[in-house]
C-alpha cells in the first residue's frame, strides 16, 4: 500500500490535481523546492524534504534530496527483514510512490541562444539517481516520471494498490526516460567541442507517431524525431491537407527533399519509390514544375512533389491534372491551397526553410544485421577547382548548364546511377542496376524526349569504354563523371572518337 509519496516536478502539468487525490486516500507528501510550495499554496498538507533529511537544501538546490533518509526509504526491499531493521534502527521511512520529472535540459538547449553554463545548470542530479533507485527497486516502489500516468495510478489506488504490471511498467519507463536524458546531454556536451563520435554510440528520438504499417502492411512502424532536428527537415513539416503520411510518404518525401536542396533556382522534384523519377529547374515554380512533369509523365502518376517556391494558382491547377499522393513546399497562395484542396487524398505539406541544407557534420544511419553504419551525410557536389575536362572537346556553356544540373541528380538516384538531362530537365534516369551499362541503356530506353543532344552524368566512373559507345549511338554530347577507373583512357578515346566532351569531378556519389 501507497503511504508515503516524495513529489518533485518540474513539469507541473495536472500535479496539483494528483497530490490532492493523493491526500485524500491518507497519502503523507514530501516534496521539495517550487513544487513543496505550489502544493502549499493550493491547500495541500507538504512535508519539506529538509524535515525528512535533517539536512537544509544548499547549493542553490543542488543538493537536496542526495541522502540516505531518501534513498534508504526508497531502495528497502520490503520483505527483506535485515534492510527493514536497519530503517528501524537509522529512524527512516519508506518512500512508496516516487514522482519525479527532470530539469528541463531539452526546453533549455532549444533555445536559440542558450549558453553552454546554463545547459549545464539544466543538468538535473538528484531526479534521476531517486528515479532510477525507485525503478530498480519497483516490486516495492511505484515511480512516475510522466504526467500521463497520474490517471492510471489513482485507478489503481482506489480499487486497493498499484498492481507489479503496472509497476514494471512505469520501471521500464523510467529507465528509458533517464537513458534518452543521458544520451540528449552527452550529444549536446559532444556538439559544443565537435568531437569525434565515442566508442559506444547512444542516441535518442522522440515517437512522432506510429504509422498505419512500415514499407508493407504486415510490417509494424514507427516515425521518430531527433531532439533537435535541423530546420528545413522533414519532422519540421506541416501537413495542411489529406490523410495521415504512411511509411513509404515519409521515406519518398524525405528523398525528395535530399535532392531538392541540390538547386537555389526555382525547382521541382517528383519521386518515385524513393527514386528521383522527374526533375525540373525553370524560371519560375511553373515553369519548373512542367519540365519535371514533362521529364516522365508516367512515373509522376501517384507520386510525391517537392517544390522549393511558392506554388501559386496556375501551378496548382497544373498539378491537378493528374494524381499526386504528397506535395511539399515552402508555402502556397490561398487560391493554390484551395484548387489542390478539392481532391481528397492528397497530402499537403508546408515546410518553413525548405532549401536549408544539413550541417556537413551531421550523420547518415544505415541499420545492418546485428549492427549500425553511420557515417556523414554526403554534403558536398564537387570541388569546382577540381573539375578536369579530359577530351579534346570543351562542353558549350549550355553543355555545362546541363551537365551540372544532371550531377545534382545523379547524386541522389540509386547506384548505380545514370542521369540523361536536356534543357534544364531530366530526360532519363537509370536507376540501382547491377552494372552502368544496364543503367545506361535503361536511361535511354526510359527516355521522354529526343536524346540527341542531351548530356549524361554517372554517379561512379565508367568501367568500360561501351557506357561512352552506347552514350553516343543516343546522340549524347557531353558526360560528367567522377573518373579514377583504370580503364578511363578507353572511355575518354571513345569519347574523343564520337566528339563527346567530357569532365571528371574527381567524387563519387554512391547512395546504397
């Protein structure tokens, strides 16, 4: 049976609610600091957590609740006669129900200009030692450190005691809320210094939502956030419209936006299965939105759309034509939101900072058997000083034009990856073959306009010289690639031999 309880909350959303249902069963409080005097002041009787220690609170409440009188009263198993005469003896209490919410180190460092003393002084102590004391010792102890369970709690109570299930599960609650805690504080103590990642890797997200399935519907799924997720990401995102995003939307959207963030120019990405499948870059949103339509008509039928303008009224009457499952841009004119409105299904998304870019340090996790790869996200294009023309032909400046806008693409479509573009929009894309040549014919086979005159980018070097044979035979005048293969003299005689130039980067961009 609940006694004796120990409250202290820093979240103090429905306390003052729960500790006077708690007087009511005959329940003693002890509490300490803000919460000892919230609970006075709303009528409640409150023992001070000095009167239980002998000791005064110091340190400016650093110190308070670190000590036996507490700790002994919570960690006593009950049934064990030896700690129940060492209690007598000591002259301690059992401490029955621990609530307990931490410092608010996560609120502190989500401000925009926070300093590195004041996070520190957001470090809470004393709550998680008591929290995870009561948790270990959870036969015994029922301990809450979140507001959603009072409820739960008192139901229980009132019909007799708080049953072990649910003690096991606030336990197992609690070990998770201290270890997200830890593992918030040592990624932000990390990021002040830019250190390199430590040899055991902790990290934490917060559930966004549990989604309908995962990639299929007998798969279960969640969405989680990071704790504090860079503006411009996709948890940033607003949904305006249509019915809740599935697995798949999040992973195509998010895909969408990784390419997106490529061009400064006004631009518009269709996804297919995580696939760029149509991309435009135009004078304005309208005008980009047609060449990403145009770039594959067929694919962009039931697929996600990432504008980084403004969608006005005569590029949302344009999107309307056809059946779209997402469309995601920075904001839409009130005419737009209402003609994309009148189809049911679609999902409208606002992102705020759509084309901000990740920092060059942030990470890229890939889940494996048994193991995490985790490496930094892939934040550069290429180096312009080290871009090499390697035929006897220079590309035109149009050539370059379009050959630039092919690379932005090419680095996010599958390996490997072929990219055929003409004009400011892709024409071609073969995507995750098992060898460029396949990829390369695939682009041409699956192309939507004239190849001839078009240019190609490769996301790897060319292994062979018959990916350059096959180029030319569709009339392509100019490749971009990263180079480094040792046959790159055969690729660059046989672009020399049909007039093709070509320019190596010198990177690579591989995406598994």
């Amino acid at each position: 049976m609940i006694k004796r309880a120990l409250i202290s909350v820093s979240d103090k959303n429905g306390i003052v609610e729960f500790a006077k249902e708690l007087e009511k069963m005959g329940v003693e409080i002890i509490s300490t600091g803000g919460t000892s005097k919230l609970l006075s002041d709303n009528g409640i009787k409150v023992t001070g957590i000095s009167d239980v220690t002998g000791f005064p609170e110091c340190l400016d409440g650093r110190v308070k609740t670190l000590h036996p009188a507490v700790h002994g009263g919570i960690l006593a198993i009950r049934d064990n006669a030896d700690h129940m005469k060492q209690l007598s003896d000591l002259n301690i209490d059992t401490i029955d129900l621990l609530v307990i919410n931490l410092y608010p180190f996560k609120a502190t460092i989500m401000k925009p200009d926070v300093t590195l003393e004041e996070a520190i002084e957001n470090i809470d102590i004393g709550g998680p030692t008591m929290l995870r004391s009561a948790a270990k010792n959870h036969k015994d102890v029922t301990v809450i450190c979140d507001p959603k369970d009072y409820s739960a709690v008192l139901e229980e109570m009132k019909k007799g005691d708080v049953s072990y299930d649910t003690k096991y599960r606030l336990a197992l609650k609690v070990f998770e809320h201290t270890a997200s805690y830890d593992a918030m504080i040592s990624d932000y103590l990390r990021k002040q210094i830019n250190a390199e990642l430590p040899e055991n890797l902790t990290l934490t997200f917060e559930k966004v939502q549990e989604l309908r399935y995962g990639e299929n519907p007998h798969q279960k799924a969640f969405f989680y956030k990071e704790i504090k997720a860079d503006e411009g990401s996709l948890v940033h995102a607003v949904q305006l419209h249509g019915k809740e995003l599935s697995f798949n939307n999040i992973n195509d959207t998010n895909g969408a936006l990784e390419t997106l963030k490529e061009f400064t120019e006004p631009a518009v990405v269709a996804v297919k299965h995580a696939n760029p499948c149509g991309v435009g870059m135009g004078y304005d949103i309208y005008d980009a939105y047609v060449k990403a339509y145009k770039a594959d008509p067929i694919s962009i039928y039931g697929g996600i759309i990432a504008a980084n303008r403004i969608i006005d009224e005569r590029t949302a009457e344009e999107i309307n034509k056809i059946f779209v499952e997402i469309i995601i841009a920075p904001d839409y004119t009130q005419e737009a939101l209402e003609i994309l409105k009148r189809k049911k299904n679609i999902r409208i998304l606002s992102l705020d900072n759509i084309n901000h870019k990740l920092p060059e340090d942030a990470i890229d996790l890939k889940k494996v058997s048994g193991g995490l790869l985790v490496q930094n996200i892939d934040s550069e294009l290429y180096n312009e000083e080290e871009l090499e023309i390697v035929t006897d032909r220079i590309p035109t400046e149009k050539e370059m034009e379009d050959l630039k806008f092919a690379w932005k693409v090419v680095k996010h479509i599958k390996s490997n990856g072929i990219v055929l573009a003409k004009e400011g929009k892709t024409i071609g894309i073969g995507p995750g073959q098992v060898n460029r040549i396949w990829a390369v014919e695939n682009s041409i086979r699956q192309a939507t306009d004239d190849t001839r005159g078009s240019v190609l980018a490769s996301d790897a070097f060319f292994p062979f010289g018959d990916c350059v044979e096959a180029a030319a035979k569709a009339g392509v005048t100019a490749i971009i690639q990263p180079g480094g293969s040792i046959n790159d003299k055969e690729s660059i005689e046989k672009a020399n031999q049909y007039g093709i130039a070509m320019i190596f980067t010198k990177m690579r961009h591989f995406k598994h």
